[in-house]
C-alpha cells in the first residue's frame, strides 16, 4: 500500500474524493508544462548524444542563448509580426462571422456559396502572395491580407454549420409561437454557432501566425518570417529558432485568450467539463 492510500484510511469516503479530484485537477493543470519541459529535455539529449552540429539542429540551450542575446531585435520582429497578424485575424473574424451568419442563415445561399469556398480554400495561399505583392507592394499589407485569407474560412464555415444545423422541429415550434426568421436566427441561431465560432478562433489564430510568417518571408523587410529568413541566410541557425519559439509563444498566448473568452460567453456549452489549456479551457 502506497503512502496516498495509507493516509486515505483515516479519510471519509467524502474528503478521499476530494483529494483525488484535486490530484487529477493538478496533474491536468501541469501536464502541458510537463510535456513542453520534457520535450525540450529529450531534444537537447538528443542533440548531445547523436553529436548534431548547431547549423543543422541547434540544442535549446543554444536556442536560448541567442534568443537571449539577440532579445531586442527578436521582440520587434515579433511585435511586427503580431500587429500584422492581430489585424488579419479582427477582419477574419468580422469578415467570417458576417457571411457565415448570412450563408448559413440562408439554404440557398449555403448550397449556391459552399462549393466556390472550399474551391477558394483548395488555393495554397502562398501562391497568392506574389500577386499581392504586385498589387499592395512590399510590407505588411501583403501579411495582414495573408493571415486574413488563410483564417477567415474556418470561422465562416463554423458559424455557417452552427447556423444551419439549428434543427427543424425547434424552428417549427418557434414559428408556431410566432418567432419571425430574424428573431429564430438572433435567438437561437448565433448563440447555437457559438461552440463552433470559438472552436474556429482556436483554429484561426494557429493558421493565422502560419500567413503573417511566409508573407513576410517573401513581400516584407520587418516580421518575424523576414527575421528568420535572414538569420538562416547567415547560418545562424539557432537565432532562427528562437524567432519561432517566441512565435510558438505568441500562439499559445493567443489561445488562451480564446478560450478565457469562451468559457465566460459559453459556459452553458461546457457545463460538466473541466479541461485544461490545450484542450480547450
């Protein structure tokens, strides 16, 4: 018998249920960290028992040695590149949720829209960023118009199904209490889209950093993306990666703020769930 189950002997069954919740509380709250911590262990094991040299996969430690001593160049790039992002991601989300709310509000524009989308989808977005480069120029434009193409879709796509899966024999008892389509879509569409529109968000700002960064690898001169394009240009491997582990940070920075605004705007959809960041809470 282990030391947790000699001390439960002298627990009520109540309090031994309590602890055992707070352990399984505790152990999710700290698994993300613990998985992150131990990756970056193996991986500078890895690199130090197989001998990798830095140029082709630098060790953390070197990571962060230049990510320290490259610091201010590192967090401007990074402010760049988040601004860029930001405002690609507000114009996916008000973009998104607009037609979203129309296509899915409408069958006929669903079943008319829906193939151009996925069509429009199919379309690798870095093949776009040299004709926006010939339209907007060098800089930001072409980042922000990237992140905002590659992110708005599943935002749209979540809030268009949220809408149109609302289902039949509720619309029909809405109808007969004499709820008009307007009072049907504000009433119970948009707040029965909201699980889909906040699982699209945790979607979209991932993908959304993804455009910033490979816009800003071929049409800009600041960012993170032209950053790292330069530093790879001198060698300098593990400057690289410290520019995407401060983009990995920002990511997940990001994300937690979807899902702090989820859980105050949709809590009734997670009523008897208890998950940690990465899954969502």
């Amino acid at each position: 018998m282990d030391a947790t189950s000699q001390d439960d002997v002298f627990l009520e069954p109540d309090q031994i249920a309590v602890r055992r919740a707070r352990n399984r509380k505790f152990l999710r709250a700290a698994s993300p960290y613990i998985v992150i911590i131990g990756s970056f262990l193996l991986w500078e094991l890895g690199v130090w028992l197989l001998r990798i040299e830095s140029f082709v996969l630098p060790a953390p430690s070197q990571i962060f040695v230049a990510g320290w001593e490259w610091r201010g160049p590192i967090l401007e790039a990074a402010w760049q590149t988040f601004l860029t992002t930001f405002i690609g991601f507000l114009l996916a989300i008000v973009v998104g949720v607009i037609a979203g709310t129309a296509i899915g509000a409408s069958p006929v524009l669903y079943d008319a829209f829906y193939p151009a989308l996925i069509g429009f989808n199919s379309v690798p977005k870095v093949a776009v960023v040299p004709i926006l480069v010939i339209w907007f120029g060098i800089g930001s434009v072409p980042a922000i118009i990237t992140a905002f193409l590659i992110s708005f879709f599943p935002i749209l796509v979540n809030v268009a199904t949220g809408i149109a899966t609302v289902e039949p024999e509720l619309r029909d008892v809405l109808r007969a209490l004499g709820a008009k389509q307007h009072q049907i879509l504000t009433k119970v569409g948009l707040p029965r889209s909201m699980p889909y529109f906040f699982a699209s968000l945790k979607i979209a700002i991932s993908v959304a950093f993804i455009g910033s960064i490979v816009a800003e690898t071929v049409a800009a001169d600041a960012g993170i993306g032209h950053f790292m394009l330069v530093a790879s240009s001198r060698f300098q491997v593990p400057l690289a990666f410290a520019a995407l582990v401060v983009t990995g940070v920002m990511g997940i920075l990001m994300y937690a703020i979807a899902v702090m605004i989820e859980r105050r705007m949709t809590g009734w959809a997670m009523r008897g769930t208890d998950t940690g960041i990465i899954a969502g809470g």
